[in-house]
C-alpha cells in the first residue's frame, strides 16, 4: 500500500470509496436468517466489533471486519435454526462469544466479556453442555494416554465450532503446546460419535490427509507449468484435494498443513 510516484498518478483517474455500512449490512443479513429485532441487535453488534477493535490488543490473527462480521450472522442463523425458543439477543451473543473466544490470547478474554455484559447487561448467556461429544474428547485423550485438561478439551470443542462457519481454520501457538493433538484428538471423537450412531450433522466419520508443507518447494505443494512443452503438473495440494473429493459421502476429509 506505498503512495504511487506523481509521474504514474497522473496516468490514473480518482475513484472516489466509502466505508460500508456494517449495521445495515448485518441488519439485513439477520433479518434473512428469520430474527425480528434485527435493527436494535446489528447496532449493538456493531458498536461490540468497533469497542473491541480499540480496546483489546492489537494481534495479527485478530479480525473485525465484514469477513468477521459474515461468520457471526452465518453461526448465529444456525443458532436461531436449531434453538428457536431462544431469545434472540441470547442467540446473538452466543453466536459473537463462540466464534470470537477461540482466537482471543487469555488476556483478552476478560475485556471481550465486559464489552458483551456492558451492551446486553439484562441478558444471561447459559454455557453449551456438549455432552456426548466432551465425553468422547476425554474418552479419546486418555486413550492416547494424555491427561484429560479441561482448558484443552474446551479448545477442542473450539475447533468444531469454528470449522461449522469457517472454510479453512488456522491453529496457532507455540512450538508443543498441542496443536496437532487438538486436530487429531476432534477427528478420532467426532469418528467415534458416528460410529455410535450419534444425530448430529457435525458428527461424522473424519479423514486426515496431513502434509508438510516446508519440507518440499512451492512447484511441489502447488504445481507448475513446463515452460516448454505448456504441460501442467500437479502439486500435492491438488493431488490430496482431488483424493479428499473423489471419496464423496457425508464424511469430513481435512487437508492439514502441519
């Protein structure tokens, strides 16, 4: 984003941008996913993501933009699907608190949730009992002779939560803090689940295809044309993806970089 040089700006006609309007995006955006008080919730829902954005540190994985913003509604439409005797500011702030918590440092945590008491201070957010699936976290940690921490499994639940509106999910942290046990342990549970017959749409069988992604070059991990001949070779990425689709069914496949 470097300032262009006079000579080549003159070549360039202004355009004229605006900030989009979060509110009115969100406003209509929960209205299409069936909630009556969208007005008053897209404002209060704003004014979270602005107070946030100035209060809590400053973090590169941290995000309060629209794309943020879109993963929030989309979550808080499930919410509203598969609850709909919640009240909707409940639904709406549950939605904000688990597709936030998972990416804020520790320190963070106790500000984001002064932030959501002071805008919704006459509503009482209930925690999820996940039930079935917490047990079978614990049941999969000690079979891989781990202790069962509670902080962890609710980081694995976290996974889960975040994969449900999320495209593509990054894991980050220090060098063996677990990073690769949360994936695999979520992955050997949620097989468990669906083997057990669970009803659950997000509890199905799930293959890992893992690859490396620094030990081979970027030609390798994503392909490259012969300048030559114009033929294409595929890299790794496409081989694991086109393996990961052409099994079809209702199972999860994870292509994971680790």
């Amino acid at each position: 984003r470097a300032e262009l040089p006079d000579n080549l700006k003159s070549l360039f006609r202004p355009v004229a941008m605006m900030v989009p309007d979060y509110a009115l995006i969100a406003e209509i955006m929960l209205y299409s996913e069936g909630f009556g008080n969208a007005k008053k919730l897209s404002r209060k829902m704003v004014s979270l993501y602005s107070l946030s954005s100035e209060q809590l540190s400053k973090q590169d994985h941290y995000d309060f933009g629209m794309r943020a913003v879109k993963s929030v509604l989309v979550m808080a439409g499930q919410l509203k699907r598969k609850y709909p005797d919640l009240p909707e500011d409940v639904t709406l702030i549950r939605a904000l608190r688990d597709s936030n918590v998972p990416k804020f440092l520790s320190f963070d945590l106790p500000l984001f949730s002064g932030i959501i008491t002071d805008l919704y201070p006459d509503s009482d957010v209930p925690y999820v009992d996940y039930g079935d699936l917490q047990k079978e976290i614990e049941s999969q940690l000690r079979l891989a002779k781990l202790q069962v921490v509670p902080a962890f499994v609710g980081k694995i639940i976290q996974l889960l939560e975040t994969q449900l509106v999320r495209h593509g999910v990054m894991v980050v942290g220090l060098t063996l803090i677990g990073k690769s046990t949360n994936i695999t342990v979520l992955s050997k549970a949620l097989s468990s689940l669906r083997k057990k017959k669970s009803d659950d749409p997000s509890h199905q069988s799930t293959k890992i295809f893992s690859l490396n992604p620094k030990s081979i070059t970027m030609e390798e991990l994503y392909g490259f044309s012969n300048l030559m001949t114009g033929e294409w070779t595929d890299g790794l990425v496409a081989i694991l993806v086109r393996e990961a689709v052409s099994q079809g069914g209702e199972s999860k496949k994870w292509v994971v970089f680790d």
